[in-house]
C-alpha cells in the first residue's frame, strides 16, 4: 500500500512548475556549436513561457527554437478513474565557446504570468583543436577609414588544401564580424550552385559561392568565394575577432557493402585568420551642401514629376521623387524642403519634415502634397540634391529638371464685392488678371455719392438745435449726450485693446471674417469656389482635407455641362460656414 500511495503522488509532482538546464555531451571545442537546452515543465500550455537569456562570458548563446509538447494519460486503480496532462517546453540553444577552458553557463530564468522558475548553472570544459595550414579563412575589407552609410565590399574566402578537401568530413566557418553591432550587411540573390555556409548569432548564412583552384607552393588549392555588403552605421571602431574555420578531416577508412569508403577515424583542425580593426567615421561636415540627406555613395540622380500643371491658387500639388544611386537608398533621405537649392517657403506651403520614403527596385520613392502661395510662380524649379563620394571624398550635386505649371490666382472677394443690390453692376474681369474669363468681378458705384444723403456742415448752433428743441426736452438732451460719451469711452478702451491684439491674430480673423461674408453673398459655385482659394492665399494653414473637398465640389459644378451659372447648393454653402466656423475656433489650422 506504501508503494501504491507513493505512486499516486509521482503525478503531483510532476506537475509542479519546473526549469532545468541540459548540456550536450562532450567533448566541446573551441568554435563548435555546443547544444544547451532549457526545460520547463508543469506550466500552462498557453500562453508560451518566456524565457530570459544570461549573457556567456568567453562565448556567446543563440536560440534555435522552442518546442512544447502535451501529453494525458487515464490510470485506473481499484476501479478509480485519474487523469494527467503534462505540459512540456524545450527551449533549445546553441553556444559557440571562444577560447578553452572551463565555461561557465549563468542560469536561465522562466516566467509565466506571476509564475518564475529559474534553472541552475551549467559548466563545460572546451579544449582546443590543433591548429593547420591545410585550410584557411580570411576576410577581405578595404582600408580605411571609411564613412558612416558607404557600402563597402566584403569578401570571404574558405581555401582548402586538395589532400584535406578529398577528407573533408564537414566544416564549421565563423566570422565575427557579421555579428558586431552599428553594422547591416546587404546580400545579393544568387543562382550559384556551390554554397559557402557561415555560422553567426542569428543562424547560419548560405552564401552564394564561386568555386577556382590556385597552386600555392607547389600545393593545389580550392577557393571558396563569398561576397557580402557591408555598411556601417555609427562613427565608431569597428574591432572584431578573427575569422575561424573547423575542419573534420577522415584518417582511417573501410569499405562498406558498396565498396565506399567510410571513416573509422577522424581528427579535427582549425585555422584562424587576422583580426578586423577598421576606423569608422562621419560624412565631413566642412562643405557639406544644404542639399545633402545623408546620400553616401556615386552617380546619384533625382527626378521629380508633378501630378498636375494647372493650379489655382492655393490648391495642392503632389510632388513624386525617384532617387537613384550606388549607395544605401535605405539611409538617403530628401533635404528639408527650404533648403537652399531646393524650394522658396515664399511662394509654395511647404510639410514641416520631409517625407519618408520607400525602397524598390528602381530606387527610393517619395511623395509629399504643396501648395502654391504665390500667383507669380510659373513653375516648379529646378532641385539640388548633393551626396557625398567615397571614392573621391568629396561632395557632388545633381539638379532635377524643371517643371511648368499654370497658376491661376484667387479673386480678391470684399464685403462691397457680395452685396447684390442695386449698386452692383456685373462687368468682365479683365484678361490681364489671370483669373477665369467667363468669371465677373462686381463693378461698384459710389454708395454714399449715389444715395442723395446731405452731407453738408451746418455751422449754426440754433440751425442744429432747431428741430431738437420742439420734439425732445432737456433732459432729453443730456440723457442723449452720457450716453453718447460712454459710447465713445466704451469704443476707446475697446480700439485700445484691439491694438494691443497681434497683429497676425487681428490679420486671421479679418481674412476669416471676409470669407464669411463672401461665403454667405456667393450666388455661384465660381464665387464660392473664389472666395476659399482667396482665403488660402491669405492664411495657407486654412488648407485642409475639407477645404480640398470644397474646392473639388465647387469645381465640378462648375465644370459641369451647362453649370457656368450654377448656383451653390445650401448644403455646400453650409458645410462652407461649417469650415469657417472650424478655422475661427482653431481645430482646422
């Protein structure tokens, strides 16, 4: 009954949340992958545990992957039915020791919601393996220094010794350079047969290779060639271990049933190549152009297309760039857009920060929307762009071609010009202003000339007062002139406070103010349309996706068969006082 109850409770335990560290057997060697596994039992099946990795001094650690596992099981004991899930994972490593001796693995700690189990330390003993020179591993860099986002060529060469090669059992190459950090390495597709294989800290490469034979010292030899791009990205020294390659090399044979040859015996050699010691640094900063977006590399070209040619004032323009270069398009970028060489803030409403671009195959694209601020303009100009070559180290520009483009200016709308009584006459703009033909600006009569109001001064006092004094008492009298004086003190303190007012505040609200008064008096889509362009003229940040929406609505009724006339729908004129009533409360700006 003891070892029954003892039974029953192995389950239990079991089931206990659990981490444990296991090493691979031995023996270890210097640059070989040593496996390590992280097992962690009785936790949930979901979510996946996580897992923190301790840093390996004298080596360094790579996770593989990690496999869970569940299994149940049903035991019946005297007729009484249990049942047990067992929830498994097995996160699996590999660490590449850098010298010999005894390496010590720090624990792994696992965490499952408010759960944590840490597992112990592991140890290992890694010897050495002789060194020969029947293979070698070098890698090839230019010398420097060289600059911040150049691309710089690597070539990794695997040479082999013909008599090693022919007992060749398997090979293990490692550069550390392809693991330091501030660097990106870009690698050409390529539909080579022979394959160089690369151990590094995110996996092994597949590099495509070139396969030739040299003669060195009466010895033939095979080359093994790789070729990777490198790029840096911090001014700072670039220091790396030397490469190492393993070789697993067969010294006894036999026979098998089809007359093959398998080892019986093999001996391991190694072979290291020179350290990488590279100065890293910037682009110069004496002379660089205003046009420079950290471009590093030749032959750089920039075309720029417009997606119209004719404009109104005010109205958006889509700017696409294509840059094209032998250098990292990833880390080019466009100059601010005020730069010198590139646009007048003046005349166009430029974005605050230049684009973000995307990279394909014929070259980094970007898109950003402008608007004309000026009617004078008559096209967009030519562009300077500069980068840096690292060939001749110096900087270089090239200039897009210029685009024309046709602006039409916004008609200055007044309060006079919207009043459609009987002063205002209707008269052809002239040809000269730049504006639609069939547009008419109100011609006005002189109000206070035409009204027959008398302005004469009268000088005599009892003139004035004569027909005051039969209609109105004294008191009358002096109860108008207090309230005539406050009025006058009342608009004095209020003149007194507008002048104190910015002036770019009290320019808004006259700009919003008119625009008003235009929206509301527009008989036509035309006018409505005119009084938006003119109010963007006057304040580019009114510029928004609902004025665009307005000014597109206006348009195709005014572009529509027979609309020249069209009246403006109340509904448009609505969303129009809606927009003006956005802008005064500062949510469109």
């Amino acid at each position: 009954m003891l070892v029954l109850g003892l039974w029953l409770l192995a389950p239990a335990a079991a089931f206990a949340q659990d981490a444990a560290l296991q090493v691979g057997r031995g023996p270890h060697y210097v640059g070989d992958p040593i496996a390590i596994q992280v097992v962690a039992q009785g936790f949930e099946e979901d979510p996946t545990p996580e897992i923190d990795e301790p840093d390996v001094v004298n080596g360094s650690l790579r996770f593989v992957g990690v496999s869970p596992s569940v299994s149940s099981s049903i035991s019946i004991v005297n007729g009484r039915v249990s049942r047990s899930k067992e929830v498994r994972f097995v996160y699996q490593y590999e660490l590449i020791a850098d010298r010999t001796g005894r390496i010590e693995v720090p624990p792994f700690r696992v965490r499952q919601g408010s759960t944590t189990r840490t597992t112990g330390a592991g140890r290992l003993d890694v010897r050495g393996v002789p060194t020969t020179g029947m293979v070698d591993l070098s890698v090839e860099l230019p010398e420097g220094p060289i600059f911040v986002g150049q691309k710089v060529p690597v070539g990794i060469e695997l040479r082999i010794d013909r008599e090693a090669e022919r007992d060749l059992l398997e090979y293990s190459a490692r550069v550390p350079l392809f693991d330091a950090a501030n660097l990106r390495f870009l690698d050409e597709p390529g539909s080579s047969q022979n394959v160089l294989e690369i151990e590094t800290a995110e996996g092994r490469l597949r590099l495509p290779a070139t396969v030739r034979e040299e003669t060195k010292g009466g010895r033939t030899v095979l080359v093994l060639r790789a070729e990777r791009t490198m790029i840096a990205l911090a001014p700072e020294p670039l220091r790396a271990a030397p490469p190492r390659v393993v070789i697993s090399r067969g010294t006894r044979y036999r026979r098998d049933l089809f007359g093959q040859r398998q080892p019986t015996a093999s001996e391991r050699l190694m072979s290291e190549g020179r350290p990488v010691d590279l100065e890293v640094i910037e682009v110069p900063r004496e002379g660089r152009p205003p046009s420079w977006a950290g471009a590093v590399g030749s032959g750089y070209t920039l075309e720029v297309s417009a997606d119209r040619s004719v404009v109104q004032l005010g109205e958006p323009i889509v700017l696409s760039f294509l840059l094209r270069g032998d250098g990292d398009l990833s880390s080019a970028g466009l100059p601010p857009f005020d730069a010198e060489g590139f646009l007048d803030p003046t005349q166009f409403r430029l974005p605050e920060e230049p684009p973000a671009g995307l990279v394909d195959e014929e070259g980094k694209r970007f898109e950003v929307s402008l608007r004309v601020l000026d009617a004078n303009v008559r096209e967009i100009p030519a562009l300077e762009y500069a980068w840096f070559d690292a060939g001749s180290r110096r900087f270089e520009t090239t200039t897009t071609r210029p685009i024309a483009l046709s602006v039409g200016a916004a008609e200055i709308i007044g309060a006079d010009d919207v009043d459609r009584g009987a002063d205002v006459i209707a008269a052809p703009t002239p040809a000269a202003s730049g504006t639609d033909p069939e547009a008419r600006a109100p011609e006005r009569r002189d109000s206070l000339a035409s009204s027959g109001a008398n302005l004469a001064i009268e000088s005599r006092p009892e003139r004035v007062l004569e027909g005051a004094g039969r209609t109105r008492d004294a008191g009358l009298e002096v109860s108008a002139l207090y309230a005539v004086s406050v009025a006058l003190l009342g608009f004095a303190v209020f003149d007194a406070r507008r002048r104190r007012r910015d002036p770019a505040d009290v320019a808004r609200l006259g700009a919003l103010g008119e625009a008003r008064k235009g929206v509301d008096g527009a008989g036509e889509a035309a006018g409505l349309g005119r009084v938006l362009r003119e109010l963007v003229a006057r304040l580019p940040e009114a510029a928004n996706g609902e004025y665009d929406a307005l000014i597109a609505e206006c348009d195709a009724l005014r572009f529509a068969p027979g609309g020249e006339r069209a009246e403006v729908p109340a509904v448009l004129r609505e969303r129009a006082r809606r927009y003006l009533d956005a802008l005064e409360a500062g949510e469109g700006a």
